[in-house]
C-alpha cells in the first residue's frame, strides 16, 4: 500500500490538488494502480480535502473506471449494431470460452478479463475491441485465437504485432474542407488581419451551424461569450464522439488535428479567451499522445502561448482532457460538468455555456468538426462560404458510413446530397432502411431516399448506419434500446425508468412474448419521455422504434402472441390515446384502456 499511496500522492501532486480535476486524477490513478480500490478512493478523498461519496459516485458514473478489479489484459468488445451484424458477439464468446473466463469477470489470476463497450468507434472497420485502451479492428476467428495466446504467453500488448493496431482513416469521397491544400497558421493570419469583431461578423456570414446534432448558430455563440463581461473565457472542444454509427471525429482528430486546434485559435481570439480544452472521449485515448506532441510543436512554434502572431495579449494554450465511457457527455453542460470533477448531468438551462460555463464563465463549446469548418469560413470567406450547400445548411458534411455497403468511410458531400445518391456511391445495394444519425436520429425507409440531407429536411450530426432487406429491424431497436438504458444518467425519473422500460418491453416482444398492449404501452412512454425527460437523450431514445413501428411494422407482428396488428392497429388513434394517457397523472391509464 506503501507504493500505491505514493502513487496516488504522486499523481494529486501533478493535479495541483485540485479537486476539478477529479475525473482526470482517477483516470491516472487507475492506469497506475489498475482499478480504484476503496482504500484508494478514500486516499484520494482525504488527499483533495473531499467527502468519500464524491469519489464513489465519479467510480459508478463512468464506465471505464472500475471499483472491482479487472484483468492485466482488459478487453472491451464494441457492443454497436454495426459489430454485431458482422458477428461480434460470435467471436465474443469464442474468447471467453477460450480463456474460460465469464463476461465481465477477471480470472481467479488476474490475467484477463472481457467485457462490453457501447460502441468503439469503429464502425467502418469492425467488428473491434479494445485492448488495455488500445483498438484492434477487423477481428476474425484466427485473430481471436492469436489474441488468446499471446494473452497467456502474458506478452506485454506494447509487443504485440502493429498492424493488430491500424486504424484506417477511409476517407471516401473529399469536397471542400478533406480535399482542400492547408498549411497551419494560414487561417488565424487572415483572422488576426480581420481583428475579433470582423472575424466573427464573416462567421455570421458564413451561417455556420453546429455539426453536433443541434445545429446552433456558431456566430451567436462567439458573439455572446465575446460580449458577457466575466473575465476569463474558455473553448472547449467537444471530442466526445459517443453516437453509435459515427466516427468522423475519430479521422479529423487523427489526421486533421492541426485544422481542429486552428479553429480553436481563431475562436480564442475573437471571443478573448485564453484556454482551450480538447474533451477527448475515453475510446479514443489511443489518440491521446500525438495530440499532446502536436500541441507541443505549435508551442515551440510559438502559435500557442503568449503573443501569438505577434498580437499583445493574445494568449491561448490547449490542454487535453479525457473522458471515460459515458455517452451523455457528449451534451455540452454534461461535458462541462465531466471537466468540473463530477458526473456528467446535463444541466439546467439557462443559464447557457456561452455565458456560464465551465468555472462558471463564459465558455464556447464547439464540435471537432465545427472548429476545422471555422478555419474553412476564413479561408473563403463568409459569403463564398454560404455560397456551399443550401440556404439553410451551409458548406459541406462529413457523414460516417457504416453498414451494409461495399465501401464504408468517410464521405464529404455539399449540404443537400440525396440519401440515393450517398447510397449509390457507397456501393449499398438492396437496401432496406439507413439509420439517419445514429441511435437517437431518424430511420428512413426505401420510399424516403429521394429526400435530402439538410436542416431543412433530413438533418444529421454525421452518420449513415444501412441495413440491407434481408436485416430485421427490431434487433436494431433492441440494441439501441439496450444503449440507451445503460447510457442514462439517472438524474431525471422520465429517462431513467423510461429507457429500462422501453428496453424490457423490446426484449419481451423480440423473445415471442408480446402482444399489442406491449406496442401500445411503448407509444406511451414514447409520449411521457419526449414531453419530460431533462435531455435529450431521452428526448430522443425512443425515435429508434417510433419509425419503425411506423415503416417495419412485420419485424414487430411476426413476433406478437396476437396476430391482430392489421388492420386493427391505427398509428394516429394510438398516438391520441398515448398523448392523453401521457398528459394524466393516472398510471393506470394505458392505451388500451
């Protein structure tokens, strides 16, 4: 315990004893000591001068910190619909029969232990897991095997063969931003040239949206942050990429990075602020170190630190914060919240990040994709800018395609493409449904694909899942439903009884053990859910069945004890019910009643 308190000692020391750095100091605790003992939580607790529970409650928040011990070789199999169409929980228990081990248990010795993540990001090369952190894609049987006795042969993973660990990038299809020539620096130039307050009127320009999933005006933020006068200002980056299905993130941080600090300069400068934040998720701690060696060579640079350009006053650094494991981070105040040292539950709004964010000052919050799309607008210009695209849905999209097609990747398209013509040149035949940016977006059926991806039409946050015909829809809700119920922060009743409810009642149905009350109780929840829940995750964790209750309706009936779901069931007269029962107090109001 000797060496383990100094351990701990040592990393609260590089922390500064700051308690906001909670989430940061348990991660370096863990990777030292392996799992957070409660001898080491209360060590950690008495050292930041904190109540015990505080640290507990971090342990039990996030998924991958860990108050059990785990094994030496910690492997984490992606749990996405993506994985699981390519047969991953197939090669899930062929290791765990290999290593005799149960699913999510170390082994008596400690070697090895297997378990599940949401999703990896790695949908365009699965299926994948994780090894001690570190991704191993397009897994097959021999791999497996492999991986299965270099684990007993207790070869340090460091050793293991390279390629196990290549990442592709597939980058299918480059337009404005991926295929454009760039050269770091070029960008903040012509905005220091601008000065602040013309660099964000040529964003405004621009009509520059959030590429999140919200879609805010990116000008608005700057302006207000710039002009709420509370002193210190922060950027934070928002590379908490968690939407199964997406993983353009995963390829601008890994090949693009420059682009995204770049951004977050210009947006320093515009609004004043001095600090910049990088939220990296937790799957993606593999790209950890070189984003630290490059924030390293733009200070040696000088286009981090004091003076940049030349510019008195214009300091701005970026540090590097990682998440662990929870999807509803990806919401900002919930990152925020992470940043702070607890849970990540969103907040209450207003007030707005913009003008009390993280420490309670005004803070931008912007996606990995936002930041490169900035430096672009000042590369352009904010009217050649909004030339791109529609009206309404200016420039260019990343979209992440995953699924069943022959080329999955990255594609870049103007806003407004038709989904016929991403499926097209994709290589995606025979097509049954694509699901519109990931678990929490829309499902569009085959009569649908003529419409265009756009605000003002099929918005998206980046990503096409495709399902060929022969796909049963209802395993697609089950996984989501799955997702959703372990995602959830707990923090409202609506989202956190809702979402374990909508997952038993999929689970009944898919078992051969439903009938319509199950449907019927399903659109009511659905109702209560969207109408209450604190965010939007469970605003949103019910879109995955509503559209195919809609469009997929015999993936559901072949599987109902009752055989009355045509013509009986009306969709329209379903929802009124729902609505009404939703809006009463009455819990036994149900939609058959």
């Amino acid at each position: 315990m000797a060496s383990g308190h100094s351990a701990i000692e040592s990393v609260l020391e590089k922390h500064r004893y700051d308690s906001g750095r909670l989430l940061q100091i348990l991660r370096d605790v863990q990777d030292g000591l392996g799992w957070i003992a409660p001898e080491t939580a209360a060590t950690i607790a008495a050292g930041l001068g904190i109540a015990r529970p505080r640290v507990d409650s971090m342990v039990q928040f996030y998924s991958f910190l860990y108050d059990r011990p785990v094994g030496q070789y910690r492997v984490l199999f992606s749990d996405n619909i993506t994985d699981r169409m390519q047969g991953s929980i197939a090669l899930r228990d062929h290791m765990l029969r290999r290593l005799h081990l149960k699913l999510g248990e170390a082994s008596a010795d400690g070697l090895a232990s297997v378990d599940m993540t949401s999703c990896t990001g790695m949908c365009d090369q699965g299926p994948a897991l994780l090894i001690n952190n570190r991704p191993i894609t397009r897994l097959t049987l021999r791999r497996i095997d492999e991986i299965c006795e270099l684990i007993r042969a207790r070869v340090p993973v460091e050793e293991w063969p390279s390629y196990y660990f290549r990442v592709e990038d597939n980058i299918r299809r480059a337009d404005k931003m991926l295929g454009s020539a760039y050269a770091i620096g070029k960008a903040l130039q012509i905005a220091v040239a601008l000065g602040p307050d013309r660099v964000i009127e040529e964003i405004k320009k621009s009509s520059l949206r959030g590429s999140g999933g919200a879609g805010f005006t990116t000008a608005v933020k700057l302006y207000v942050c710039r002009n709420t006068p509370k002193g210190q200002r922060y950027i934070v980056c928002n590379a908490d990429e968690g939407e199964p299905g997406t993983f353009k993130d995963r390829v601008l941080l890994n090949s693009f990075a420059d682009r995204i600090f770049e951004g977050m300069l210009i947006c320093g400068y515009a609004t004043g602020a001095t600090e910049g934040i990088v939220y990296l998720r937790g799957e993606y701690e593999y790209l950890r170190a070189q984003l630290e060696t490059r924030l390293a060579e733009l200070r040696a640079k000088r286009l981090l630190g004091a003076g940049i350009c030349g510019v008195p006053g214009f300091d701005f650094d970026i540090e590097v914060c990682m998440g662990a494991g929870a999807y509803v981070c990806g919401e900002e105040t919930a990152l925020i919240e992470s940043l702070e040292g607890k849970p990540g539950r969103p907040r209450v709004r207003p007030p707005y990040p913009v003008t009390n964010g993280y420490k309670g000052r005004p803070t931008v919050v912007n996606n990995v994709e936002t930041l490169c799309k900035i430096t672009e607008v000042m590369r352009l210009g904010g009217s050649a800018y909004a030339g791109l695209g529609t009206k309404q849905s200016t420039g260019t999209k990343l979209i992440s395609i995953s699924g069943d097609c022959e080329r999955p990747g990255i594609y870049e398209y103007p806003w407004g493409v038709r989904i016929s013509t991403v499926l097209d040149e994709c290589g995606a035949t025979n097509v049954g449904a694509v699901q519109v940016s990931g678990a929490s977006g829309v499902c569009v059926a085959p009569h649908e694909f003529g419409r265009r991806i756009a605000f003002e039409d099929v918005p998206t946050a980046g990503s096409f899942i495709i399902f060929n015909k022969d796909r049963d829809m209802l395993e697609m809700v089950r996984n989501f439903a799955h997702f959703f119920a372990h995602e959830s922060c707990g923090f409202c009743t609506p989202c956190r009884v809702g979402t374990s409810l909508m997952r038993d009642l999929i689970e009944k149905i898919a078992n051969g053990h439903g009938a319509q009350y199950e449907i019927n109780e399903m659109l009511r929840l659905r109702e209560i859910m969207k109408a209450s829940s604190h965010c939007g995750l469970g605003q949103t964790a019910t879109n995955a069945f509503f559209d195919t209750i809609q469009k997929f309706r015999g993936d559901y009936e072949r599987r109902l004890i009752h055989k009355d779901f045509e013509p009986a069931f009306d969709m329209d007269a379903a929802l009124d019910r729902a609505r009404e029962a939703a809006g009463r107090d009455d819990a036994a109001a149900h939609l058959g009643a």
